[in-house]
C-alpha cells in the first residue's frame, strides 16, 4: 500500500509494536536491542514505570491551558533546571530545533536592548547540527540539507571546529555569539577538547560577545553529568535541551543566564504548546530518576563496561572499525567498510544502531541499560565484525 507521508524519511519497512525497557518488538513478536532509543530521546527505555505513572497522573487532571495562566509542573521544572545549572532563566518550547531558534533570538535581542542593533550575526563550527527549521539549518549549513531552502544571507558564518584562530578572524562587530555542540552528534560524536572550549568562552568574553552550548543530544545524563558542559569545565551563556528531556515525551528548552534572559520581556517570545502540562509532568519524572543518588553512577559504570569492550573489538577488527569515539553513553564509531552496510548487518542480528557523519555510527543505550545488555550488543557486534571479510579475502 502507498504510503499517504511524504517521502522525506524514505520508506521504512521495519515497524514496531511495542517496546520495554531496552527492546522493541515488532508486531510479529521480534524482539530486538534498542541502542537508539528514539535517536537519545527515549534516555530510561521504552514505557518506564515511574514515567508512564507521571503521564498518567497528569492527564486525569488536565492536559493543556496555554502560558496564559500559571502551570505548576512547568515551573518546579524550570526552578530544578535552574538549581542544576548555571541558568538563572528557562523558556520551554517543543523541540530542540525550536530551543536552538529561541536562543537564537535571545542572542540578537540581548545586544539590541544594549543598543548594539548590529550585533545579528551568528558563527556555528563545521560538522554541527542544530535542527531542521530555516535558521538552525543555515547555522549548521550542511550542503545536504540546506539544497533549495536558503536564499541570500541569513547572518549566519561558519568556521573550522576546533581551529580557534578561524574563529577569532570571523567576529566581527556584527557578531552577537557563537553556538556549537560540547559533543557533535550528527558529525560523528566527536567531543569538543577542552582547552578550545576554554578558548572559545575567553573569546566570547574579550569579544563582548554570547556562547551558546547546543545539548539537545548531550545532555541529561548522557555525559554522566545532567549536561556535559559540566564534565568539560566551560559554562555558556545560553543551553539547548531536549530529546532525553522529556524521555520520550516532546520537549524542549534553552536555559539562559540572568543577563541574557533579562531584555525577554512579556510578548517577545512564545509558544503556544510549550512547557504544557503534560510535557513537564514527564520532565519532572525524569529529573527524579536520573538525578537519584547513585543513578548517574551506575550509568557511568556500564558505559566504562560499553567503551572496554568496543575497544577490544576494534582492536580485533581493524578492516571493520578504526576508532570509538564519544563520552559516556554517547558513543560513535568509526567505519572503515560501510557505515550504511554495518548498521545492516547490525539490524539483521537485532541490535538497532544509528548512522551519523564521519562514516561512523551511534550508539545511544538508555541510560538504566544493565550489564547483560550491554554484554548482548557487544556479543552482536563482534559476531557482524567476526563475519565481515577480510580485505582480499
């Protein structure tokens, strides 16, 4: 049967009907090892107990009121980001696409209300990516998703990750900030190293001008830390979140220091669905769970167990992977065959991984993955490794 969606995410054959904890099934009864979890999203596994008891609880009460009237769940989950962090303000939106834009705006609007009307401009680093809507993408102006989209200047530059020196050459006095990914998802999980980061911030400090860090993927907990700003030692100025925000459950957010937060006066932004009460009644379940003591800890442990074991297997296997890279339970790998071919042959052994930039790929378990798991996609991986023929074979 033809399929009334667009085309633009292809034609998926594979299809699932339910899912728990680190597996889903497909209506047949297949159970397979989920290592993508919604792409991050899903960061405690398919229908947590403590999650699906919160969304419940919530929608018996109500579901939406719009931000014209105060919401509880809303700001007890902007007050913990606050307390976590180093924000002193949180806008909620839908997305992380739509998180990125408001801090965007943000941006611009800071230096207009210092009277630096001329501070538009904004420099995103090579390899990134920061969403799909117009302005994220011409941040990120990655030739294969900007084609037939973008006309004319849309103020945004890019420069070289990690080459300071391009950065430095690129303000200009029409510059208001830079954004980047502390760890690049789509380009290949790649961990921005620490001394440019303290780079960039001295530089955005001396420049007068705004750091923001894009964590939709990195953060809650993936780094082992809430956000992995706080592994690396730099805080920004203004923060992304999403995806494993809600666990499942859209959300977004951009968390914003006093002085930035200040000139977003009533009318200046808005969103009609976001920080809805159901959103963060989840947000707020998932905060308590990955913010219990011990639970980040454990987290960390079975990606030590993850990163070992990966090691070998590279080590093993060099006409198949040449390098892991990534930080805690956002890990890539890189491919010397197919990238595109490995996460097939992966797929066949039922372990779900996700493609990204570099010819590599991504593996991003839930964060309460257990031991046995993990030793499972080990096990798979090796196996598709084992039988991938030598060169020359």
């Amino acid at each position: 049967m033809t399929s009334a969606l667009m085309s633009n995410y292809g034609n998926p054959e594979l299809e699932f009907d339910h899912g728990k904890g680190c597996y889903l099934f497909t209506p047949t009864g297949e159970r397979y090892l989920d290592f993508t979890m919604g792409i991050a999203v899903n960061c405690l596994g398919h229908c947590h107990p403590y999650l699906i008891a919160a969304l419940h609880e919530q929608s018996q009460k109500i579901w939406h009121s719009s931000n014209l009237f105060r919401i509880p769940q809303t700001e007890r989950l902007a007050s913990r980001l606050v307390e976590m962090t180093f924000a002193h303000r949180v806008f909620f939106s839908n997305s992380g696409t739509e998180a990125v834009e408001a801090g965007f705006k943000f941006m611009r609007r800071y230096h207009y209300s210092r009277g630096d009307k001329q501070r538009v401009r904004i420099i995103a680093l090579t390899q990134s990516f920061h969403g799909r809507s117009l302005a994220p993408l011409a941040a990120s102006a990655n030739p294969l998703h900007v084609e037939g989209f973008l006309t004319g200047d849309p103020g945004f530059d890019q420069v070289t990750w990690g080459d300071i020196a391009a950065l430095r050459a690129a303000i200009t006095e029409q510059t208001a900030g830079v954004i980047l990914e502390p760890i690049q998802g789509e380009g290949g999980i790649r961990v921005t190293p620490f001394a440019y980061l303290r780079q960039v911030r001295e530089l955005c400090d001396e420049k007068g001008i705004l750091l923001m860090f894009d964590e939709v993927q990195s953060g809650v907990g993936r780094s082992g830390f809430l956000y992995a700003y706080q592994a690396l030692g730099v805080t920004p100025d203004l923060l992304a979140s999403a995806k494993g925000l809600g666990g499942g459950f859209p959300i977004g957010a951009c968390l914003a220091s006093e002085r930035v937060a200040a000139p977003m006066v009533a009318g200046t932004h808005g969103s009609t669905f976001g920080g809805n009460p159901l959103a963060t009644a989840v947000g707020n379940a998932v905060l308590d769970v990955i913010m219990a003591p011990g639970f980040l800890e454990e987290s960390m442990r079975r990606a030590s167990q993850l990163h070992d074991g990966l090691a070998d297997i590279i080590t093993n296997n060099p006409h198949v992977l040449s390098e892991q890279t990534g930080m805690g339970l956002m890990i890539g790998l890189k491919c010397v065959i197919s990238n595109t071919d490995f996460v097939a042959a992966l797929r066949e052994d039922r372990l779900l991984v996700v493609k990204a930039g570099g010819n590599s790929l991504r593996l991003l378990p839930p964060l309460n993955v257990t031991q046995e798991e993990v030793e499972q996609a080990l096990a798979i991986i090796r196996n598709a490794c084992a039988a991938w023929p030598a060169k020359g074979h």
